[in-house]
C-alpha cells in the first residue's frame, strides 16, 4: 500500500523565510551562472568556486526559520503517518527543521557532503567545505550533496513508485520547469491521482492540474492541510 498523499516541494515554499528562489524577480540564478556553481563540468573546472558557492549558502542557512508552511506540512504528516510522502526539490533543510520526516530530497542536501570515490558515502556537514576537506569513511576527497544539471536527481525509483500509488499528488511552490520534478504531476494523474497546485503564480495551460490554488504559501498551505481529509 502506498502513500495515499505525495507532496512536491521547491523554492516558493521558501521564499517567505528569506531563502531565495531561482527564478522570477531576484531569483538565484540571476546573480550566479549555473554553468559556474551547478554542472559537473564546473566542479571539475573550479572545485573551490564550487564549494565557496554552497558554503556560502550553508553558512546563512540557520539563521533562516521554517515558516508555516513548512509547519502545516510536518502536522499533516503526523497526522496520515506512512500515508504521507513529502518530495523536495529544496536542499534547505527547513522541512526538517519544521518537524518533517518522511522526506526526500531528490536534489540533495545543503547539510550533507558525498564522498568522490563512492557516492554511497554521504554525512552531516555544517562547516566550510575545502579542497581538503576528507570523506569520514575512506578519506577520499568529497563534494556538496548537491545534485547538479545534468546529474540524475536522488530515490527516483521510490518517487516513481510512490506516484503511481498515491491518490492525490500536490505540488507547492515550484515552477514546474525542471525535469524530472515537472513531469511528476503528468505521471500521477496517468495513475488516476488527483493533481493540486499551491503556487503564487499559475502556470499557463497546465492539462494535468486538476485544482489550482493562487497565493502566498504561508496562506495557502496551512489553510490546505487543515481541510485535507
Ligand atoms: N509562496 C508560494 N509560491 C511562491 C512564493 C511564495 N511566497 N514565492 C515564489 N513562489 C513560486 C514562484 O511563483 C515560482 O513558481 O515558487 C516558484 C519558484 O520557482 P523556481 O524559482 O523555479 O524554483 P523551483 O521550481 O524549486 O526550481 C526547481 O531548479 O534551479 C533548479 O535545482 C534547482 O530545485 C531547483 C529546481
């Protein structure tokens, strides 16, 4: 038996609790190049520039608060148990903060660093990452936990299972054009999901979203999950 409700997270979500988002006005990707901080190519071209990228923005992390959408989500989900799965797109750990468990973040994890000789090993991280930085478990050199473009984003094969078992997917936050995360929606409903968005803005001609709801998350979400049944 699957989880009778899966959630999608990205950056909108985060907004209100200062983290930037990637695209639309002041957007993350309008002060940094991808192909500098975010591509396979990159960490091998300038590995520090890389880490100095994600340390800077691990290093600003705590001092931002989950807010109540985060909340909302981690008090549905003690209140469905297993019935409930929450996908993230983030790598902020505020769904965590907020009390969430069941959560997979398919983009990698701004609080976790990856070994280079064995993407297996993965650990806690909350420093400055260096170009000496070592892996805990073979002392091999290490990376962000970061899933860059290009790279195949994490738990696809539980993702997948999980859409075609759930019978409401709902998507909060996020614009919905970075693949695989925005062909999640078309998918669920091919396995009779119902599809609801939570979004400041909504995306134009979408066939696959069944209710579209229109504000900022911190209204919406927690309104959302109260009247879930
Ligand atoms: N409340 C609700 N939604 C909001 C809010 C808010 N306060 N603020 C912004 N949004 C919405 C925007 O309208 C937009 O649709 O959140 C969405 C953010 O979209 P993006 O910045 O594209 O972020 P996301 O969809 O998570 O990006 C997906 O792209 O850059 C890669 O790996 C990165 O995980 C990221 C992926």
């Amino acid at each position: 038996m699957g989880n009778r409700l899966v959630i999608l997270t990205g950056a909108g979500i985060s907004a209100e609790s200062g983290l930037r988002t990637f695209r639309g006005n002041d957007g993350m990707w309008e002060h940094e190049n991808i192909e500098d901080v975010c591509t396979p190519r990159a960490l091998r071209r300038d590995p520090k520039r890389v880490m100095d990228f994600y340390n800077f923005l691990r290093k600003g992390l705590p001092s931002h608060q989950p807010n109540a959408a985060h909340i909302a989500l981690a008090e549905l989900e003690d209140r469905l148990g297993d019935d409930f799965l929450l996908i993230t797109q983030n790598v902020d750990d505020l769904h965590e903060r907020a009390g969430s468990k069941r959560v997979l973040h398919m983009h990698g994890d701004l609080m976790k660093l990856r070994c280079t000789h064995n993407e297996n090993h993965v650990f806690l991280f909350d420093k400055e990452e260096t170009l000496d930085t070592k892996c805990p478990f073979c002392g091999a050199g290490t990376r962000p936990d970061i899933v860059f473009f290009e790279e195949i984003p994490l738990y696809m094969d539980q993702i997948q299972e999980a859409l075609r078992e759930c019978d409401d997917f709902v998507y909060i936050g996020t614009s919905s054009v970075v693949y695989p995360a925005a062909g999640f929606k078309n998918f669920a409903k091919q396995f009779g999901a119902k599809v609801t968005c939570l979004n400041l803005e909504i995306p134009a001609h979408d066939r696959d979203t069944d209710v579209f709801i229109q504000g900022k998350a911190t209204e919406i979400v927690p309104k959302w999950c109260k009247e879930f049944k």
